[in-house]
C-alpha cells in the first residue's frame, strides 16, 4: 500500500481559489457559513427528534434508531473513500477537463457501490431477523440514501471552490425536508414503515434542487472508464478502509446494542443518547470538508504553511470540543427531557457518560484532514482499526452487564484509543512535532475550573452549563489560548455589525 501520493498537476498549471492570498479568510469565512447552516439544520433535526422520540415511543424509536444506523454504515461503506479522495483529487488537479473527468468517475463509482450497499443492507437485515417492518424500513431508506449520495457526489466542486455557503444551503435543505416529512407522517397518524419514507422525500427534493446549486460546467454524466478507475483507486483504497472503518466504529455499538441488550428500551436509551452526540459531531465533520481542499494544496506546496494551519486548527478544535463538551454533559438532562420527555429520562446518565468523549472526536478531527492531504493515510487506516478494535471489545465485554451505560463506556474508550493512535501518526507524519503544546496545556489548565464550577450543588442544570462554558472560554481568553485568527474574525464581525 502506497503511503504517498504522487502529485500528478504540472509545476507551471496557473493558480486558482485554494491557492489565492485570501485563502485563509475564505476558510474563515467558509467555516462561519457552515456553523450558521449546521446550527439551523440543528435545530430542525432537534425538531425532527422531538416529534420521533414523542411520536414513536421508546420501543419504536430505537427499532427507528437500528435500521438508519444500519443505512448509515451503507452510507458510508459505500462512499469507500470517494469524498474525501474525490475532493482532494479535484483539488490538485488544475484542468477543468480532467476535474470533470474525475468528478463524472467519482459519481458513476458512487452509483454502483450505493446500490451494492443498499442490497447488502437489507440481507443483513433478513440474516439479522429483523421483523417485517424494519425489513422494509431498510430498503426504502436505503432508495433514500442512495438518492442522498448520489447528490452528494455530484456537490463536490462547491468544497474545491470553498462555496460553502451554498453547501450550508444544501444541508439545511435536507434537513427542512425531512422534518416536513415527519411531520406529516404523525400528523396522518402513519405507522413506523411510513416514516423511513422521508428519506426518498428528502433525495427526491436534493437531486431537483442540484442543478441550480451548481455550475453548467459542474455538470457530468457518471462515467465508468477502467483506467481512470484504477487511478483513483490506488488513491482511494486506503482512504475507503479507513473511511469504512470510521463508519462501522461509529454505528457498530447500536448495532450490537441490537443483538446483545435484551431490552428494546435499553437500545432505545443509547439510540437517544449517540442520535444527541450526532448534533454536535456534525460540527468537526463539516470543518473537515472545509478545511481538506486547503490542506491537500499546503501540502503540496508549502510544509511550512501545512503546519500552521494544523497547529492552529488543533487549538481551536480543542477549545470547542471540551466547550460543547461541557454543556452536553451538564445540560443532559433538560436536554433530554425537552427531545422525549420523561419517558427517555434514564438516557440522562447514558448521554453524560458518553459527552465526554466529544473532546477526543474533535481533537482527531483536527488531524484527519492533515494527514489525508498529505497522502499519509496508512496511519489513519491503522488508528480508526485500532478504534474499531477497542469499540468491539469494550461493546462485547459491557453491553451484557451493563446495557446502554456500556454502550457509552465503550464509546468513550473507543474515541480515547482513536485520538491516540492519530497522534501518533501526526507526529510520525511531522505535523504532529510541531504542535504547540503549551497552548494546548492552556486549554486543558482553562477546564479545570469550569468543571469545578458544573460541579455546584443546588443550581439548575442549565444555569451551570452556562456558567461553565463562559467561564472556560474566558479563562482561554485570558491565558492567551485561543487562536489569533478567530479573535480576528470576531472583532472584524463586531466592526461591520
């Protein structure tokens, strides 16, 4: 397997958006586009949540939770790398016709291996012993998510030119979509089979509204030829075990919650708790797809400006994650209880535990991009094994004895030993020596006294996340630890308000 990647662009190709002066600003600008779009899409999936979890009942919530955990595994299986290789591959490519070329094989590649995913899907499914109903569920939200991906193979030139505010668009789209769909559902009384139906809704409306996101020129037929496939692969293949990988880690313990709890509540209780963590692990996602096109050219052309960029977005990702860490864990319970009511409140204790590790999920995200540019994805490969590895273990050994509390204690191992094993492959890379520890130690000194304050007795769990989070981030302020590039957006929004 090839650690490396050659750069197939000649060294005279004229410049273009992600090599411009103001690339900086437009990621800046780009990432504050896609925190508006994941906040608003957010809140209609927190919509959404409230009207399945109160609708459907813990029982059928968690059957729900089962069968699009298990098409989101498809989702991603069946991606096989080809976003994250297709947008680094039309990155360093200058040529409008080959970034056509690789755009219209990446869409024809996604078109097979969806359908071969959504077929492998429902034959777990039947093989599972799924009752009929989930079955079904399988096979039209698999119809749904294939219409999804597909359109998402087809939006990947907006990541190349930084158009994240229309990709912002897109996601809010879908999400508006489907809470519509939901809504109608309860509303005409539909039972659970009718409900996964929002998902073709949703793919239906995506795959119209494309050709108006996108340039006439963006435009290709899905293509198929065997050279350009076996190119792509050998970029690919490392990139798709490590994104297959990253999948089936995140969605294996609801699945094994499926197989091994005896009680559909307590697979309902984790469903509930991971579907919350969901809310906020969009968040270093979509910073990935901002921020890869820019790496994948820095480490190109410039090392020296690879490692700013890493050393920089490592702090502010830290900084968010132990923030949003902070508030999930200690506004848990308001939280859950405002999503389902009383009836969800033991997934209270399992959403806590299980917070915590929306630290390491945000740290690694600031690492994957980096080392995915850099064509260094055998490291990457090897620590989201390694996570897998720790998740079945730890699902396997707690599950049993504990039920949903196990779940999300093998979820937080699982993340730690991730985080780990990407670190070592940053620092084996080079990047990862040249982080600024000591900012970082500034971060973590800045939580202490914030966990100390979520710890009051007598105050309202909502006061205390509050109270919690401004004081980190004041005393992140204060000790110097947060990114200069932030404050210099802040104070550049605060003149032109």
């Amino acid at each position: 397997m090839a650690d490396r990647v050659a750069d197939p662009r000649p060294p005279d190709a004229p410049a273009d958006v992600l090599e411009s002066g103001d690339v900086a600003g437009r990621v800046v600008r780009g990432g504050a586009q896609r925190a508006a779009g994941f906040a608003v899409a957010n809140l209609l999936t927190a919509g959404a949540a409230v009207l399945l979890l109160r609708y459907l009942g813990v029982a059928d919530w968690g059957r729900f939770g089962t069968v699009m955990a298990l098409v989101a595994i498809v989702q991603g299986v069946s991606d096989a790398g080809l976003s994250v290789t297709g947008s680094r591959e039309i990155a360093v490519r200058r040529s409008p016709e080959e970034r056509r070329d690789v755009l219209a094989h990446v869409l024809g590649l996604r078109i097979v291996l969806t359908a071969a995913g959504v077929l492998a899907a429902i034959g777990f499914a039947l093989a599972a012993g799924y009752d009929a109903t989930m079955v079904k569920g399988t096979a039209i939200a698999g119809l749904g998510i294939f219409l999804i991906s597909v359109q998402a193979a087809m939006l990947l030139p907006l990541g190349v030119e930084l158009r994240n505010g229309t990709i912002a668009l897109n996601e809010v789209l879908r999400q508006l979509v489907l809470v519509l769909a939901y809504a109608a559902c309860a509303l005409a009384g539909a039972g659970l089979v009718w409900f996964f139906g929002a998902q073709v809704i949703a793919g239906l409306v995506l795959l119209a509204a494309a050709p108006l996101m996108l340039a006439r020129h963006h435009l290709v037929a899905p293509r198929w030829g065997a050279a350009r496939i076996r190119e792509l692969a050998a970029v690919a293949v490392p990139v798709a075990i490590s994104s297959i990988l990253a999948i089936v880690y995140v969605r294996l313990l609801i699945v094994l919650m499926s197989v091994l709890s005896d009680s559909e509540l307590e697979t309902g209780y984790y469903v509930t708790s991971a579907r919350v963590i969901e809310l906020f692990t969009g968040l270093p996602i979509l910073f990935v797809t901002v921020v890869l096109p820019v790496l994948s050219v820095a480490a190109r052309d410039d090392r020296g400006r690879l490692d700013y960029v890493t050393a920089r977005t490592t702090e502010a990702m830290l900084l968010a994650g132990i923030a949003i860490a902070l508030a999930a864990v200690l506004g848990a319970r308001p939280l859950i209880l405002l999503l389902g009511g009383q009836e969800y409140e033991p997934a209270v204790p399992v959403l806590q535990l299980q917070a915590a590790a929306l630290v390491t999920i945000f740290l690694g995200a600031a690492w994957n991009p980096t080392l995915i540019g850099m064509g260094r994805v055998r490291g990457l490969v090897v620590a989201t094994g390694l996570g897998l590895l720790a998740v079945l273990v730890a699902g396997l050994v707690l599950i049993p004895r504990h039920g949903a509390d196990g779940a999300a204690a093998a979820a937080v191992i699982a993340d730690v030993v991730l985080c780990a094993a990407l670190y070592v492959a940053l620092r084996r890379a080079g990047p990862g020596r040249r982080l600024p520890l000591g900012t970082l130690g500034r971060i973590v000194l800045a939580a202490l006294p914030a966990v100390a304050v979520g710890a009051l007795p007598g105050v309202p769990d909502l006061v205390l996340a509050a109270a919690s989070v401004a004081v980190f981030l004041a005393l992140a302020l204060a000790l110097r630890a947060v990114p200069p590039e932030i404050l210099a957006a802040v104070r550049g929004r605060s003149r032109s308000a």
